[in-house]
C-alpha cells in the first residue's frame, strides 16, 4: 500500500471545494425543511416537535444548553469542513455507481464506530461502568425527545459526533481515494438528517413514514432509561447484530447479566 508523504496529502487539499460543500449542505437543509411543510404528515409532525421544543426551551438551563451547543457546534463544523473534508474531495469524474456505494460505506462505516463509542463509552457494559457516561447523562435528561434534542447534549458529546464522522470521511478516503463531492453533501445531510429524526415525535405510523417513526419509536426506547439498548443511529443493524436492540423492555444484554448476578447471589445465600 502507498503511503502517502506530506507534499501528496498536501497537494489534494481541496478548500474552495469543502467550503462549498458546507455551503450546499446547509442550502438544501433549509430548502428541504421548507419544502416539508407543503408535505401534510410531514407539517404535522413538525409543528407538533417545534410546540413541544418552544416548551422546553422556556426553562433557562435548556435554552442555555442549546445556546451554548450552537456554538460550539459552528466551531466544530469549520474543524470538519476547514480541516479535514479538503484532504477527502473532488470534482474529478468518478462512474456513476460510485457515489450511492460510497455513500453506504461512509454511512455503515461511521455507523459502527459510533454504534461502538456509544455502547462502550457512553453507557455501562457487562463488565465496567462507561467511562464516559457522566457527560452522556445530559442527553439522557430528555426521556421523551424532540426533534432538536440531538443536539441537546455535552460540547464534548458534539466534538465526539462531528470527529467520528470526520475521521471516517478522511481515512476512508486514504484507502478509498478522494470522495466525490455529491458523496460528501449527501452523506452530511443525511448524517444530521436521520440523527434529528430518530428524535422526533411522530404521529403517523404508515407507508412511506413507518420506518421514520419506528426509528423514532426506538430511540425513544433508549432515551427512557439509562440501561436502553439500539445505541447505533444511523440504523439498527448493528444492535440487531450484536444483540443490544431494544424493543422498550431495556438493552437484552444487561438485562441477562444483571439477572445472572441476582441468581449467583441467591445461590449464594
């Protein structure tokens, strides 16, 4: 394999294209928000997250919280779009099939990592508690989300979210070569996108949104208590994989490793 040198890197650093990149990414989510409320369901299911959002927002350490991530969530944004998004871009003519499979991988990819930094990090495991599950305690605080709650978090939380992301796009990209740039507004949109949604309150449950809302439906599982499982969140594969999904009873793992314990300390007595 061939390791890039610094003057290679260097020279495929693409700033005009990630910058506009950014630009495209936050266009077409404002037109797309836009557009949804011509949608019925869809402006349904928007007002009833902005009333419930306006609610929260009306309680002083909530809105600062939100305040204080909008913040920092810029300063991030420019880390990802000024840093490592122009090492990973291009314009140069790729087959057509290329930008859907890159696409997937990115998505699966990051989906992985996170699903793993979310299991293992945030919350406790069969073997220790997460060493970093003080500072995911803050989201945890909204047993029933909203569509703006994703972002209801620790600056931390957000710097974690935003690298995994941007670590993915920069290495997959060493062994993949550089990614077009539809590839690169699409996977972001939807990145945020799906994020946002499995937040939401819905109130539809049919074709074509049942898999909104049962995606919806399961997160809000994991947002009831501290021991939910389906901690993936772009899909749930990989809980359904590795046996933490979550159908509202609570993550099975720890469920059978805290009755185990409770039978050990019967058989004890």
């Amino acid at each position: 394999m061939h390791v890039l040198t610094f003057a290679e890197l260097f020279a495929s650093w693409h700033i005009g294209l990630s910058v506009a990149a950014a630009a495209a990414i936050f266009t077409l989510t404002f037109v797309g928000n836009k557009a949804a409320a011509f949608i019925p369901v869809l402006k349904e299911a928007q007002q009833l997250n902005k009333t419930a959002f306006a609610e929260k927002m009306a309680k002083p350490a909530y809105a600062a919280n939100q305040a204080w991530n909008r913040k920092w969530s810029g300063l991030f944004i420019l880390v990802v779009f000024g840093v490592f998004v122009p090492f990973s871009i291009t314009l140069e003519p790729q087959p057509w099939w290329r930008v859907p499979v890159d696409c997937f991988v990115i998505l699966m990819v990051y989906d992985f990592v996170y699903y793993l930094t979310h299991r293992f990090t945030f919350h406790d495991t069969e073997w220790y508690e997460g060493p970093l599950k003080w500072m995911h305690a803050i989201h945890h605080r909204q047993h029933n989300p909203v569509k703006w709650d994703g972002s209801y978090i620790h600056p931390l939380e957000v710097a974690i979210g935003l690298g995994l992301y941007a670590m993915t796009i920069f290495v997959l990209a060493r062994f993949m070569g550089p990614f077009h740039f539809v590839t690169i507004v699409v996977t972001f949109i939807a990145f945020g996108a799906i994020n946002n949604q499995n937040h939401a309150r819905w109130t539809v449950d049919r074709f074509p949104f049942r898999s909104w809302a049962y995606a919806s439906r399961m997160h809000h599982f994991h947002h009831v208590r501290f021991t939910g499982g389906n901690y993936a969140t772009i899909t749930l594969l990989y809980d359904w994989l590795f046996g933490t999904l979550d159908n509202g009873e609570g993550d099975p793992r720890l469920k059978r490793h805290k009755g185990a314990k409770a039978s050990g300390v019967a058989s004890e007595a």
